[in-house]
C-alpha cells in the first residue's frame, strides 16, 4: 500500500501496484518438514547447564519435525568459539543443515565480545562457503539467568527454534536448486 492508502508500493505509482499483482510470482518457502533431511548439531560444553537445554530443545523440535534420529548427529565442541570449524566439517560431510548451539555469557572482561562476534561472523561464513544452512543458536546474553530463560524458559527454547530453522532453510535450498520443485 502506498502511504495514502491506495494500492502499490510506496514511492511507485499506483499502476505498479497493479502490474506486480498480476504479475504474481511464484512464492518459495521451506516447509517444516524434516522427512528425509539430514540434519547436525554442534553443541558447545562451556556454559554446559544452558547447552544441554538447548540441545535437548533442538533434538526435541527435530523429532516433532520427523528427522529421524539416525539421521541426526550431534558434535560437542569445547566451547563457542569452536562451533563454525565444526560446522564447516559437518556440512561437508553431508549435512542438509547444521544447528550451532552455544552461550555466551558477558563476563568482567572484553571476552565476551570477542567469542561472540568470531563465533557469528564464522558460522555465517561456513553457510556462505558451504551452500548448507547452519544456524544461529548462540546465546549471547548479559547473565546467566538471561541464558535460562532463552534455553527452555520463559522467553522459550532458542535450540529449538533453531532446529525449526535448520529444517525450514534446508527444504528452502532443496526447492531452490534448478530443476526441483517444492
């Protein structure tokens, strides 16, 4: 709509409105579906109470998704700033998609910003090099407590979320890939 309500994009003409209407492209979604997917996990062990939740969220959203389980691997790694290396392994190998969970909690130190900026710009490099969606589940949060609400608590299961992610990316490129059909 146009600021003055009319149809069309703004800036555009109303004619422009009606031609893109038309015009109807073809919309590409990934389903959640994770049937026939292949689908790992990087778990970091540091902040291991929070972790663990996320992963436990993430296997569960898979499970509801239909990834079996024997198409599910899951590669623990010390800590955040170790998940793309093993990301970029797991895609790879064969990966539909790669689920990257971890916390990072800020300290008293510029650690944090530190691991949590090399942590994001490498997961989002492995994607770029591999074809192979891999996700965002890291925490990067003030305090633990902040943590807990986002591994399971109030503010939800963050793994699981990126679980749905990893299924809906994956069924995205299969759909994008020259001549398949969603």
């Amino acid at each position: 709509m146009t600021q003055d309500g009319r149809p069309g994009a703004p800036g555009m003409p109303p004619a422009a409105g009606a031609a893109l209407r038309a015009f109807a492209p073809r919309a590409v979604e990934g389903r959640l579906d994770g049937s026939g997917l292949r689908v790992a996990i990087a778990c970091a062990r540091f902040n291991e109470t929070v972790t663990e939740r996320l992963l436990e969220g993430a296997l569960a959203e898979l499970a509801r998704l239909g990834v079996r389980p024997e198409e599910t691997i899951v590669a623990r790694v010390p800590g955040a700033f170790e998940l793309p290396l093993a990301a970029l392994h797991l895609a790879r190998a064969g990966a539909d998609a790669v689920v990257c969970l971890g916390a990072v909690i800020r300290g008293e130190t510029p650690h944090f910003d530190y691991v949590a900026g090399a942590t994001a710009g490498g997961i989002a490099r492995v994607a770029e090099q591999t074809g192979v969606p891999v996700l965002f589940g890291v925490l990067t949060t003030e305090t633990r407590e902040q943590a807990a609400e986002r591994a399971g608590g109030r503010h939800g299961n963050k793994g699981a979320e990126a679980a749905a992610g990893a299924v809906e990316m994956a069924n995205l490129i299969r759909a994008l890939r020259p001549g398949l059909r969603p």
